[in-house]
C-alpha cells in the first residue's frame, strides 16, 4: 500500500520523523511539502493531483496536514487518515499568523490574514476518514475535534496522546481502513 504523508504547519515532509518511520515499517510512505505561502485551493489541488499521478492508496496527515489529509482524500476519493486534525483551520491559523523559521527547514514562511481567509471556517470529515485524537492535545480542541468528526468518520481517542503525538503508531488500524476503502 502507498500512503502520502501531509505534515503539519511551518515543517516539511521528513523521513526521519518517528511518525514516517513508523509507517514505513508497513507501507510505501511518500511525502508531500507544501508551502504556508500558499493558499489552501493551490496546496488542495497539487496534493490531489500528485496523489493521482502516482496512484496513492491512502493519505495520512497531522495536525494542518489531517485536515489537508481529509480534504485531498476527498477529493481524490480515497480513504484518509488524520491524527489531531486542524477541522476548523480559519480559526486556528488566525492564532498564528505571521513569519515563522519552518520547522524542518529553518526556511521564513509568512502566514497572512488573506492566506487564512482562503481555508474553510471548518471540514467535515467523510466515511472515508479516519481520524485519531490525541485526548492530550492543547493545540486543538480535542473535544471539538470529536464533535466535528463522530457523525461521519472512524474516531479512535487516545487518552495518553498529546498534540504532537510522537509516538503514532497505528499500522493495523490504518492497513484496515485503507484496504477497506481503496480503489482496486
């Protein structure tokens, strides 16, 4: 199985994530950075199209790159998996606005206000997601995030799990989901 991997805000897709490795103990892992410069449409149909193109399985994302994760499945119209997604991205984002180093690459990327106002208010997420919340999460409301996601998609809480959740390892669960909805 191929999966995409969708980073979070300001940092870039990095093999050597414990998150990446982990995944890579059962899966084809790709990854995919986009840019916080440009807006969500763009980053949206790139993704997409990349998953097409190379006939992606499966996308897994955190954080920012969940909610990527459950759009371009979407759109794609294959299963996602998101760990502590940002659902309700114009809210949040608005939090950060500004420059900041990216994690990964120490490169200045600026977030503005117009960049902000192109993401949804908030996503609903799809039978086709799979959404793992870290019960520890002081990012993003855990508790909304359920609420945004309970009526549609597969939720598995983790009570021990924080934001950044490190340790993220779910291969069984994930392999289940993709193969139950992926294209043959």
């Amino acid at each position: 199985m191929k999966l995409l991997y969708i980073h979070g805000a300001f940092s870039a897709f990095n093999r050597e994530s414990l998150k990446v490795q982990n995944l890579e103990k059962e899966f084809e892992v790709v990854g995919f950075s986009y840019s916080m410069e440009q807006t969500f449409p763009y980053n949206r149909a790139v993704m997409t199209k990349f998953c097409v193109e190379n006939e992606i399985d499966g996308v897994v994302g955190t954080s920012l790159g969940g909610l990527y994760a459950a759009e371009v499945g979407r759109m794609a119209g294959i299963p996602s998996v998101s760990i502590n997604p940002c659902l309700e991205p114009f809210m949040s984002l608005s939090t950060i606005i500004g420059t900041t180093s990216n994690y990964a690459t120490g490169k200045e990327e600026t977030l503005t206000q117009e960049l902000v106002a192109t993401f949804p208010k908030k996503v609903s997420t799809t039978p086709l997601s799979l959404v793992f919340v870290g019960m520890g999460d002081v990012l993003i409301d855990h508790r909304r995030t359920i609420e945004l996601s309970a009526n549609s998609a597969g939720v598995i809480r983790d009570y021990e799990a924080d934001h950044y959740w490190d340790d993220f390892e779910q291969n069984k669960l994930i392999r289940d989901h993709v193969a139950k909805f992926r294209r043959k």
